[in-house]
C-alpha cells in the first residue's frame, strides 16, 4: 500500500485536498470517489532518502517550525496526551484551531500520515529538516518506551530552555550591537554633514592642517560626494561578517579563537553545554543508550571545536570508556559537571546528577550573563567617548593652533 496525494471536488465546485493509502494511482481514484469526491488529480507522495542520516524523507512541502512555534506545537500535544486525548483527535484540534497557518498546516500532515499508518515518531522521521534529529529521537524513545506523553513535556522543557539561553545571549549581544549602529551613524553625519561645513574655514586660516583634521576632512568631503557608496559599503561589511560566520573554514576558525577569551569562553561553553547537558539527561531518562545519547546531545553543539571533542569523546565511549573519564579527556567541559556526572556513575543515579547539572549550568550561565553585560557598559561608554573625544580633536585641533600664534 503507498499513501497518494489527491485534489478532488466536492458538490461539483469546492476544491478538497488530502492522502489516501491505496494500492495504485486508479485503486486511490476509486477510494476518493468513494468519500463522495470528483477527484481531478492523484498523484503518488515520494519520498527520498537523507544521505546524512539514512532515514527516510518526505519530498512534501511542509514548512520548518520556528522555535517559538515548535514549542507552541508540543505545548498543545503534551496537554491534550496529558488528558488522555489520542494523538490523532489532538492533531485534528491543533490543525481547526492552532492561531497559525503553518501550525495547523504541519499538523494536518502529521495527522494524515498517522490515519495512513505510521506512527508518530516514524512521520516526524520523515521531515527531519522540519523537526530536527533531537526533537524525532526523543519522540521515537518515548514512543517505544509507552512514555510518549511525558517525553512531549520533557521535549517542552528542553526547547524552553533552548529559547531562554538564545534569549539571555541574544539579549546580552543587543546593547554593545545597538552602540555600535549608534556609533557608526554618529561617525557617517559628523564625516559627511559636519567637517564640510568647516572646510572654508580651515581653509581661510591658511595653515597646514592636523593630520586627524586632515585625514577626516578628505574622508567627510569624499563621502559626501558619493553618498551612495555608504549604504554599499556598509552593506558590504556586513555581508562580510555574515559570510565570514557562515563559510566553515572561517567559522572554525571564529569559533576556535572563541574558546582562548577568559570570559567569552565560558558563555561559549556554557551556553553550548546548557542544551547538551539537558538533552542528555531527558534521552537517558528517557531509556535511550548512552551512546546514543550523546550523539543526540552532539547535535545541539553549535562550536565546532566542541563538537569535535565530544565527538572523540563519543568514540571512546563505544569502545568502552566511562562517559566521565572519556568527557575529561576532552579538556572543554566544566569540573563541576564532570564531578557531577562521574558521581552519578558510581552511585548509579546518572539521570538525577545530568538534572543537577543542568540546573548547575543554568545558575552559571546566569552569572556569566550578568558579569558581561556589567562589563560591557562601561567598555561601550569608553568606545563612544573615544570616538567623541576624536571628532572633537579633529574639529578644534586647528582652531587651537590659530590661537596660540
């Protein structure tokens, strides 16, 4: 039996889309015209096989999640499974009444799959882009474990988690981002609107210029004279930096340099260790492997360099290493969440340390948040004053000399 597309009409005018399982394209025509629908196309869903991850991938056009609206999404299917609702009369509830499109339309396929057989677990496998190999492995260990429902609610907790760590580092990068735009303009309208303005009188006094005065002047009456070379190259800049994070060698780099700043380095790790250390406690409470676990925890990894020492220390996991000794070879995670993780080994209570430490890591990241943004203040305050500081001199370093001949 394959699942077939089909777009029918019903009373002869009203376009209806949906799935049906069928043995072939004419078996699906018959199944749709038994629905009471004229169908006027039914065509077979293909599928496609991940190269990456070896798993099965639907070739529909289902639209990735946010994180905003992944959590919205499991919010709803952990409450309704809370209840004891079934999952395909939840999916039908979040596809009616879900406040967005693109959530009711992944919940209508998702549920149209199910209808067709699959399971959970194994539909989401198909749009791997969509959900993530996290979200897809968790779901697939709860489901096979029975515990499905209390999965979604640690599934919830993780991508709250997710969502308030980019919060405090997306909101820690904000200030020193927003003084530095400030910064750049304030420098563009003094460059190009105020030193012409004082050319003719600099050049009255007939003498030779600063060099500051100088060298800002030809840049101001430059800029103003091809202002439409200021949004390209502003552009420009930033199109480097952008392509500079995203081009791997360079982000390997960027990312490698990262962990050499004392305090940067402990934002990087710890905000990276935040969701590793989470996932992994959630997928071994959850009855997943532990070497499994710690390939699904590696996805959340965004520093390379990391990524690639958890990665050996994964090896040496599989070959028989404890998780703690093979972590501390790796000289990149905290002592504290190694004396955590090695005393839940030897206790054999390894899942409530991973809680432990999770919480650990959360108190720290806070920390560690609130140390760079009072550092940052005053580091913004000395960036502006200098450039102040060097507009000023450039505009009275020659009024200056005048006085004193």
């Amino acid at each position: 039996m394959e699942i077939y597309n089909y777009e029918a009409l019903r009373d002869g005018r009203e376009i209806v889309k949906g799935k049906i399982e069928a043995e072939d394209v004419q078996d699906a025509r018959d199944k749709v015209r038994k629905l009471g629908f004229t169908p006027t196309k039914v065509y077979e869903e293909r599928y496609t096989r991940d190269s990456k991850t070896g798993t099965t991938v639907a070739t529909g056009q289902m639209k990735a999640l946010s994180l905003a609206e992944k959590i919205e999404l499991t919010s709803t299917l952990q409450i309704l499974a809370s209840s004891g609702i079934p999952m395909i009369e939840s999916l039908l509830f979040i596809e009616n009444d879900a406040a967005k499109l693109k959530i009711r339309l992944v919940a209508k396929e998702l549920r149209t799959q199910i209808m067709g057989g699959a399971s959970f677990s194994d539909t989401l496998a198909k749009y791997p882009q969509q959900f993530g190999q996290i979200y897809i492995g968790l779901c697939k260990a709860g489901e096979d474990s029975g515990e499905l429902e209390r999965t979604l609610d640690r599934l919830l907790e993780i991508l709250n988690k997710q969502s308030n760590i980019k919060g405090k580092v997306i909101g820690t990068l904000m200030y020193p981002m927003f003084v530095i735009i400030l910064a750049v303009i304030i420098v563009l309208v003094m460059l190009m609107f105020v030193f012409p303005v004082f050319k003719e009188m600099f050049d009255n006094m007939g003498k030779e210029l600063p060099w500051i005065t100088a060298t800002l002047m030809a840049i101001g009456l430059f800029l103003k004279q091809f202002w439409y070379l200021v949004p390209l190259m502003l552009g420009s800049v930033a199109a480097m930096f952008i392509y500079l994070f995203r081009w791997e060698p360079s982000r390997r780099k960027i990312d490698e340099w990262s962990l050499e700043i004392p305090l940067l380095k402990d934002l990087v790790q710890y905000s990276n260790f935040a969701n590793f250390i989470a996932v992994m406690q959630v997928a071994y409470d959850a009855g997943v492997p532990i070497v499994e676990c710690l390939y699904l925890s590696i996805l959340t990894l965004t520093n390379y360099t990391l990524k690639e020492k958890i990665d050996s220390a994964t090896t040496l996991v599989q070959q028989g290493q404890h998780l703690s000794v093979a972590l501390r070879s790796t000289n990149s995670v905290p002592k504290m969440i190694l004396f955590m993780i090695a005393t839940g080994e030897q206790s054999g209570r390894l899942g409530d340390m991973l809680l432990q430490a999770t919480r650990y890591i959360d108190k720290k990241l806070d920390d560690i948040v609130d140390t760079l943004t009072k550092m940052i203040e005053p580091l913004m305050l000395i960036v502006i004053g200098s450039i102040v500081l060097t507009l000023a001199l450039a505009l009275y370093l020659p009024l200056f000399g005048s006085y004193t001949d």
